[in-house]
C-alpha cells in the first residue's frame, strides 16, 4: 500500500525538513507487521514527493493469533497487505511522528504554516462508497477525487469493488494533514488490526482535538474508530458534546447570573424543583434518574427523601459532576445514604443501558440546550429504550418571556438555549411523544400564571400505560 505527499510550496524541499526524512535517502523502518520504506519520487524547487510504502508480512502480521477455524487461511488470504488500513495509521504515527506532533527543530515556522499539500492513497477500502469519502474529507476543507476500481477488469459483471484509489488537496499544516489520515484511514475500513480497549478514546480525542467535535459525521467516525464498541462510543461521545462549544463553557457564570435574576425574584427554581419532586413522589417511584443534573441540585433533595430508594444523576459536563459531588459531601456522607447516589457521565442523546429499569426519570430545564435536530435522539434514548414508568419534564414557556423586562424582546432566558417553546408547541411534541411510545401526559403550569400567557415553566408529567 502506498501512500504519497506533495507540495508545490517554494521551496518544495521544505517538505523533507517537516517530514524529518531526507529527499536523498531511501529509508526502512521495522514494524511489528513488516517494513516500512519512505523514499522520493521526485525533488526540486518547485516540486516535491514523498513516499511512504508499507510491505506488510502475512506471517508476520498474524504471529502469536490464534487461528480463524472458520478459515484456516483467513489470516493469510486477505487485502490487508494490499490496502490502507490501521497498518499504515501505525506506520504514519511511527514513522511521521514528529512530524504528526507538529515538531520541526531546522523549520519551526513552518509548522503552523498552511502549504499546499496533496496526498494519494493506493489503494482504500471504504466501506460506505465514494459519497462516504467526500463525506469524510471535504468538511476539513479538502477537495477530494475518488477512482473507484472494479472486482476483476477481466469480469466487469462481477462488478464494482469497495477499493479506491483517493486523491486529497488542500492549504493546511503537514501535522493536520497527518492526523486527518490517521484518524480517518481506519474509520474508511470499519477495522482495525489490533483491539480496541479504553486508550482508544484518549487516542481519538488527542488527535481530534480542534475538528473533531465539528465535524458533521463525527458520530460515524467515532463509531467506527472504537470498533463499534458501543461503550466506548458513547463515553467519547458525551466528551465531544462537551467540547463543542467551548464558548458557552466559559460563559455559563454570566449566563447563569442573567437566568438568576430573571427568576430569582419569584423563586422560580425552587418552585420547579419542588414541583418535580412532588410529581416523583405521587408517582410511588423508588428509583429515580436525574437526566442533566447539573451541580446536583435535585439530586440533594432527592436523597434527603427516604422514599427514593436509587437515584442517579448523569450529567455531559464532568464539570457539573464535580460540582455535583462537592455539593453533595459524597465523601463525607453516611454509608446508608452515599450507596443510594451514584453520578455518571454520559448524553442524553445516545443510548445507554445504565439508564434502564428506572422507576422514574426527571429532566428540569434540559430539553432547550438541545440542538432541534438532537430532540428525536433524545426521544428514542428516553421514552424508547430507557422506559422508566414515569417521566416528569420541564421547560420554559416562551410566551412568558414578554414579562421580564430585564429580557431584551425576540432573546431566550439563557444563552445556551437552543428553542424555547410555545405552550401549544409543547404540547404537540408532548401528546406526539406520548402517543408513538405508549405514555400518557398531563400539563402542569409552574411559577406565577398570567391569565393570558400563562406560567413561566411548563411541566410534563408522563406515565407508561
């Protein structure tokens, strides 16, 4: 398998300093699966590749396996000698190591330098077709060309194969274009030749830090590089999540303090919390989830109350978590009280087998920090797979806003809300909700109740069939 670097920058040989590799030697490496070789096909000023050839041992590569009883030469007769896989995300990390890190001692400049750089690849096997390349690559801002290659030229009825032969150009750093590849080459194969364990995650966020957490197809990606286990998945997941909008982040005192004195002055939250918690304890629940729990505000008064036999608070913000545990006194609680509490992180928009077999479930002020398009994750994550008996859920009323002068007209309570809904738009989503999952729902108003307008929060109470 063959993968190819170019640059038209002036001067070209610049790419030889970036690379750590010298245009006039031909180099081998040993790895644990064979060799690989990184060479020149050509050099000058205006005009510079580089080549790095990976000769894959089929002995080598399966030495110390046991074998595949359904194939006794599966590990032997394959394509992994002959395309870009895992095997050579390996020989780029180390190979091109420093380069990848964004490490140059004689050119230190062109570092964080964009260039114009062209890598072929020869051959990819992608799982997902040529719109699965284009995918991948141009929200980096590459622009991509495929050549996909049939079965047997000698057969065209046989068809077309899943190997391509992929060309990708862009301005960018060396060290992006590098960690592109290694990260993506795996996830186009849907495999990799060694096993996927917890380092994984720490692998895949270090090298997707800064585009990874934006990139449209990240759940794919992500998926794929932790080979689909689901766990795992979902632990980096809910990391990226977090890291999407560092902005809001490092807002949220300020934002926090504009929704304070909003509601502050009506006792708002307590009311909503105390509207929750009564709606939890009609429900006869003796487990509970707390979806989003933040600093653990619920999560306190639950535990106070010896009816709530189990209660969980997840949360996306490890943040919120350590403030949750700091509010709670987790260390310092009672054995009896501190085994009924338990904080775990994780979205609420996939699914989690922690999160079923609940009695009950609260979300207070959760919903609206959703992206529109996440609401129906969120639906299936809850309401279709988790199932507690009973779902008590608030969100703001929009309508309400008018009142607060405070609140520039056309804004949301906080700036991280996604939507604010009308009470009829709650409503429709609640019944619709509902009904495709086979709960039933009643409305609550919560705070002060304007004839007209209504309460400034909206409560759902809803109860499995």
């Amino acid at each position: 398998m063959l993968l190819t670097i170019s640059t038209d920058h002036e001067p070209a040989t610049d790419l030889g300093f970036l690379l750590h590799k010298h245009p006039e030697r031909f180099q081998t490496f040993d790895l644990s699966f064979g060799k690989a070789h990184v060479f020149y096909p050509q050099v000058d000023g205006q005009h510079c590749t580089a080549a790095l050839l990976l000769d894959v041992d089929p002995v080598g590569m399966v030495r110390g396996k046991s074998r595949d009883q359904s194939f006794l030469l599966g590990h032997y007769v394959n394509d992994r000698p002959f395309v870009a896989s895992s095997f050579m995300s390996t020989a780029i990390s180390k190979v091109f190591g420093s380069a990848m890190s964004g490490k140059c001692k004689d050119r230190p400049e062109l570092v964080t330098t964009p260039i114009p750089l062209t890598a072929q690849i020869d051959v990819l096997p992608v799982r997902g077709g040529e719109g699965f390349v284009h995918r991948m690559f141009e929200p980096l801002g590459y622009q991509v060309e495929a050549t996909r290659h049939p079965l047997d030229e000698r057969f065209p009825e046989w068809g077309e194969s899943p190997y391509f032969s992929v060309t990708i150009s862009g301005t960018t750093t060396l060290s992006d274009l590098l960690t592109h590849l290694y990260v993506l080459i795996p996830v186009f194969d849907n495999a990799k030749h060694y096993f996927v364990g917890d380092d994984e995650i720490e692998k895949l966020l270090a090298k997707g830090e800064g585009w990874l957490a934006q990139h449209p197809e990240k759940e794919q990606i992500t998926r794929r590089y932790l080979g689909n286990r689901m766990s795992l998945v979902r632990e980096a997941l809910a990391r990226l999540v977090e890291e999407e909008s560092p902005e809001v982040a490092n807002e949220q005192p300020k934002a926090q303090q504009q929704e304070d004195a909003l509601e502050k002055p009506m006792s708002l939250n307590e009311q909503r919390h105390g509207a929750v918690l009564a709606a939890l304890r009609g429900s006869g629940a003796r487990t509970v989830l707390d979806l989003g729990c933040g600093e653990g505000k619920l999560l306190r008064e639950l535990i106070a109350d010896r009816q709530f036999e189990q209660v969980v608070g997840l949360d996306v913000s490890i943040r919120s978590l350590e403030a949750a545990q700091k509010r709670l006194k987790l260390d310092r609680l009672p054995e009896h009280k501190a085994e009924r509490i338990k904080l775990i992180h994780g979205s609420l928009i996939y699914r989690d087998k922690r999160l079923e077999g609940f009695d009950a479930a609260a979300l207070i002020e959760v919903i609206e920090h959703l992206d529109p398009p996440r609401l129906a994750s969120l639906e299936r994550v809850l309401f279709e797979f988790a199932r507690p008996k009973t779902v008590v859920l608030t969100t703001p009323n929009r309508e309400y806003n008018v009142t607060w002068e405070l609140l520039p007209a056309g804004k949301f309570r906080h700036p991280d809300h996604r939507f604010e809904w009308t009470r009829a738009e709650f409503r429709e989503w609640a019944n619709r909700v509902a009904d495709k999952n086979g709960y039933s729902v009643r409305f609550l108003n919560v705070g002060p109740e304007d004839q007209a307008l209504g309460s400034p929060t909206q409560l759902g109470v809803f109860e499995r069939a």
